[in-house]
C-alpha cells in the first residue's frame, strides 16, 4: 500500500504542490529517497530515523521507498523532513492516512524530533488555501502562515506533538497571525536645512513612484533626503503587503511571523555583486530589487557599482519583474520598485568648486558619470542637482515642513492614483501608466502641449522621456488636486528632466 502526504516546493515565490508517496514493501531493509531531490532532502531519511527513534518507534525491516512526485521538478531544502514523515507514519498506521493527505506539511526535523522553522511558510500557506488543505509547519513558523487566514495552521513544536495532535490525543489549537511589527523610527524630513527644491522633488517621487537621481557634491544632503524618503511614503496596502511578505518569507527575513505594513528600504552598498542585486546563487534566491519590491531601492554612490550590475536594472525598471534564469532554473520574482540614486558630479566630487577642484575638469565629470549608460539614465524620471549648504544655513533653526505634513499630501495624491486605477489592476501608480491609459490620465492642456513639443525638439527627448514627463507631470497635478494636466505642471515636470542634461 502506498501512503501519501503533501507538501510544496519552491520556485521564486510560487510554491508548486509535491505529492510524497511511501510504499513499505517486503525486501532487504532499506530506506530511500527519489525524486530529484537535493543533498539537504537526501539527509532527510537520517533525520526522520533519529527523530522517530526518539520516540520509541521502530522503523520495520523492510525496503521504504519515498517518491517525491512531480519527479522531474527540483526538491531542495530541508523542509521535506516533516512530510516525508507524515506519510511513513501514516504507512505505519501511526495516524491516520486521510487526515494525512488533508495536509500540506513542511518542517525540518531535530535528531531528537523538535520542529525547526523554515523559510516560505506563507506561500506554502497561499498553496495549502488553493487546495482547501489546512497547513502544518513548526511552531515559529505558525505566526507568518496563519496571515492567510484561507487555511487552518497547526503549528507544532515537536514531531510527538504532531502524533498526539493526528490521533486525537491532545488537538493543537490553530495559530493566529502574527503582530504587525512597527518597523524601524523614521528620520524627518525636516532634519535636512535648505534643499527646497530636491525635497520637491522627493515628494513628487513619493507620490507617484518615480525613479530620482541626486546629483551633488559630497555632503551637500544626498544620502539624507534619500533617508528620509521612507518617512514620507504611505503605508503598504494590505495586498502590498502580502505580497512583499511573501518575497521576504523565501529569503527568511520575516521577524517571529511579523508582517509589516511599512515599505521596504534597501541599501545595498556598491561592491555588491550581480547576484546579490538581481537574484541568483545556487537557489535562485530573490535579490535586493526584490526584496525592495512596493517599496524603495537606494543606491549610494550610484556610478561606483559595476556597469553589469547597473545595465541588468534596465528591464525590471521597466516590467516590474525580473527573471534569474540560471542551467537549472529559470525563476520569475516581482519587484516593483522606486529607485533613488546619488552620485556625485565627478570622481574628486567637487567639479563645480573651482578652488576644489582636480585639474581634470570638465573631463573627469565626464568620464565619471559616462559610468552611467544613456538608456538607463533615460529611464530616470527626476534628475535633481543637490548644491552645497551655506555654512551660515547650518545655524538655522529647522523651521522647514515636517515629514508628517508631506506624507499627507503624497497619501492624497496616491489615493487619487488609486481610485483611477482602481479598473486598471496592472497600474497602482503614475509611474506605471503606459500606452492609452497615459494619454487617457496625462493629456496636457494645449499650452502644456506646446510646452512639451518645443522642449523634446529643442533637448532631443526619446520616445520614453517623452511619456515619462507626462508620468511626471501627472503627479505634479495630482499634488495641485488638479483634474487636468496644465502647462506649470509640464514645466515643472520638464525641469527636473533636464537638470543632468545641463550638467
């Protein structure tokens, strides 16, 4: 007789349903596994004697086989160990066979039979709903899955509790969502003194999920707009968040089964490799554009990463995904994302102080920013030079607006993107509107027209630059709560394009 269990494997964020077959058949004792498993689900059969040894029970001397069907799809990881035994104690009428196969169950198994957490327990709960299957999983792991709230979760600390739970002895109550963690304290945006203008500019970014460039001399404030960008961003929506959950529950970074509802900020520094940006290694794991998908990826010292790494941002900037495609995978991962970039003007980063700087100026601007190939600048909505602070400005007392008065005019803003959007499941935001849905939400006034038409003949905008001020200029109006797209909202929008163009 041949007893199944159910559990999932994973493939960038999807969890693809595994069927684990056990058949004990007369012949030599022996205990294996198949099914294209990886080194981790191979050590499982070690792993499960121990732990049910524990126990007192007894495998039988007789050949165990275990098939992990589909059998052409890659297993990896040690969350294998539970539901393979599941399915032998269910083959060892231990528990019963239909409340086995009722289960979707994944776990890593102690020597002396605890439960160890796992990464993916949400989607594997996502799975287990699609199928009307409740979800097994260690303890820790209760909290993250049961967010679902589509599937029952037991949650159990040890594999006798599991029995015990199984054969009616002592029931596990099903676990309840984790808490809401609040994340990390904002910095205010009105720590920074002076800069009006590249804090305008970091609002219309906010507000309609725009990719920003900052472009300064060294320490004139980059890295402290960029910073306090988060403090201005309104809070993920709840699908927002199970989304990002998601990503971050296959990279294991999810805190006791906690979802937040604060927008991801990645900062990786600049020597990180491909990989590490993009997605990939040995299990195609989800990379910073994805781990800062719904949320913002901060790039200091933006010319300093390598030209690879830089070129590889151009299609996800464009389709909000990103595909590892690797000898033994090819995985799809969201990550839609704001960029916010900082560079300075030159290598030496004081281009435009005479008395500072090097003797290769102009040049040295040039072939530092070059680092920066043109189809990627162009796909960058506002270019923001930062200039020095005044000595005498430093004195000052911040008087400026707080980050809490912006945020309310970006959440403004974006809950009119949402409503106009809301028929339009493939766009959440200005910076995502394209093709007829643009022209139908951005169409200038006959003077903005104007405007535009003399500004992309005279500078040479593309076909993309051209509908991204458009993107631009929406968003501006969105600010003014203007129904219409005017000529100062195309004005304004053209002159954060330009400003790197005349540099």
């Amino acid at each position: 007789m041949v007893t199944r269990a159910y559990t999932v494997a994973f493939e960038g964020v999807e969890a693809h349903q595994v069927e684990v077959q056990c058949a004990v058949a007369p012949g030599l004792p022996a205990f294996s596994i198949v099914g294209l498993p990886d080194k981790a689900v191979s050590e499982a059969r070690d792993r499960v004697r121990s732990a049910l040894t524990s126990m007192a029970i007894a495998l039988p001397s007789k050949r165990i086989t275990i098939n992990l069907s589909p059998a052409d799809l890659p297993k990896e990881g040690s969350h294998f160990d539970l539901p393979i035994a599941m399915a032998l104690l269910a083959a060892l009428d231990i528990i019963p066979k239909d409340a086995v196969e009722s289960t979707v169950s994944l776990g890593e198994l102690s020597l002396d039979g605890s439960l160890v957490p796992v990464i993916g327990a949400l989607p594997a709960a996502m799975s287990a709903a699609e199928e009307d299957r409740s979800l097994l999983c260690p303890h820790a792991s209760g909290p993250e899955a049961a967010w679902v709230g589509a599937a029952q979760v037991i949650a159990a600390k040890t594999l006798a509790d599991v029995v015990r739970h199984y054969s009616g002895q002592n029931p596990i109550t099903p676990s309840l969502p984790g808490e809401v963690t609040n994340g990390t304290q904002f910095k205010d945006l009105r720590d920074v003194k002076g800069q009006e203008r590249a804090k305008r500019a970091l609002e219309i970014a906010a507000a309609g999920r725009h990719h920003i460039l900052f472009l300064g001399t060294p320490g004139s404030g980059k890295s402290m707009l960029a910073a306090r960008l988060a403090s201005i961003l309104p809070p993920l929506s709840a699908i927002e968040a199970l989304e990002t959950s998601m990503i971050h529950s296959i990279a294991g970074l999810l805190d006791q089964g906690g979802i937040s509802r604060q927008r991801p900020f990645r900062e990786p520094h600049h020597t990180a490799s491909m990989a590490a940006i993009v997605g990939g290694g040995r299990r195609a794991s989800p990379g910073e554009i994805s781990l800062a998908h719904n949320g913002v990826l901060f790039l200091d010292e933006f010319p300093e990463f390598s030209r690879s790494v830089l070129e590889t941002l151009r299609q996800p900037i464009e389709t909000g995904e990103v595909m590892v495609a690797r000898a033994n995978a090819h995985v799809s991962y969201p990550c839609r994302f704001m960029l916010v970039a900082a560079a300075n003007p030159c290598k030496c980063g004081y281009m435009y102080d005479p008395a500072r700087a090097c003797a290769r100026v102009p040049n040295c601007g040039d072939d530092y920013l070059g680092r920066i190939s043109g189809p990627l600048m162009d796909r960058i909505d506002l270019r923001i030079e930062v200039p020095p602070v005044a000595y005498t400005d430093l004195d000052l007392p911040a008087d400026g607006e707080t980050s809490a008065q912006v945020a309310a005019r970006v959440l403004q803003a974006r809950q009119l993107q949402e409503d106009r959007f809301r028929e339009h499941p493939a766009a959440r935001s200005n910076a995502d509107a394209q093709g007829k849905l643009l022209e139908e939400i951005a169409t200038p006034d006959n003077d903005g027209r104007e405007l535009l038409s003399k500004v992309a003949e005279k500078f040479g905008l593309t076909a993309r630059g051209y509908h991204r001020v458009l993107r631009v200029a929406r968003t501006i109006a969105d600010l003014d709560q203007s129904e219409d797209v005017l000529r100062p909202h195309i004005a304004e929008a053209v002159s954060f394009r330009l400003t790197a163009q005349k540099s």
